[in-house]
C-alpha cells in the first residue's frame, strides 16, 4: 500500500505524542505500555513521511481526553498542539454520522474516521482489530498496525 495520505488512528496517535515528549515513558504510560520503542518509530515515520495527514475532531477529542491529565507537563501540551496543527481536519456532519450502518459496533470517533478515509481517499492506520474489518468491508483502505 503506498498512498500520500493517511488517518491514523486515536492509539497510535497517542503512541506518537507521548514518544515524541519522552520515547522512555511509552512502556510506563498506562495508554501506551503495549507498544515500544519501534512502534513508536513506525508511527513517527508514517507521521512525518506523508504529505497528508488527516484527522476528526472526534479522534482530536479523544487524544485530548486521554492525554490531558499530563498537561500540566507543557512540553506534552505544546506537542499535543503542534500534532494536532500538522493535520487536516474532516469534519462529518453529526446526520451523516449517527445514519451509519456500523455506527453501533464501532462507535462515533471510529465512524468519523470511516467518513474521512471516504473523502480523502487516506490509507487509515490502525491497531483496532475490532473496528478494522467493518472499515475494510466498507471499502475503506486499512493498514493494521499490526501488520506491519
């Protein structure tokens, strides 16, 4: 798979920013003690090597919540800002949204990043084995993390 854009998704994006602060704390962060140092490289690589990266305010508002009790630590936050200004945003109408089939398995983030993947024609990036098939049966272009 080879495209210029991607949507990656809410997990690895916390895995870039808290590697990004302080690549030591990812075995230590309770959000990010499954992955290491190499994932965090692949991620970081698929980051910085795409001309396009897109986001939702959804995956924006999770990464916030799961992230914003370390802001007092500004580096986090300032890194956090810069992420978050680096990518494109799509937003999905509210209607479109809660219309979709697999909304109830996959909830309202991962069906905004199904809506944005569609628009922009981005490869999303994800280690959610639940939510990956509905998006590959859905004609979304999946890239499992754990492939890789």
């Amino acid at each position: 798979m080879k495209s210029d854009s991607y949507i990656i998704d809410t997990n690895l994006l916390v895995l870039l920013l808290i590697g990004l602060d302080n690549p030591r704390t990812i075995k230590s962060h309770d959000r990010t003690s499954k992955y290491n140092l190499e994932d965090f490289e692949m991620v970081k690589a698929i980051f910085y090597n795409a001309l396009k990266v897109y986001i939702t305010p959804h995956i924006l508002s999770e990464i916030s919540n799961l992230t914003d009790k370390q802001w007092n630590n500004y580096d986090l936050f300032n890194i956090f800002k810069a992420l978050a200004k680096a990518q494109i945003e799509i937003y999905t109408p509210k209607e479109t949204l809660l219309d979709f089939q697999f909304l109830p398995q996959i909830g309202i983030t991962d069906t905004s990043l199904y809506f944005a993947a569609k628009e922009t024609h981005s490869i999303v990036l994800t280690d959610d084995e639940k939510c990956a098939p509905y998006l590959e049966s859905s004609g979304c272009e999946v890239l499992r993390f754990s492939t890789l």
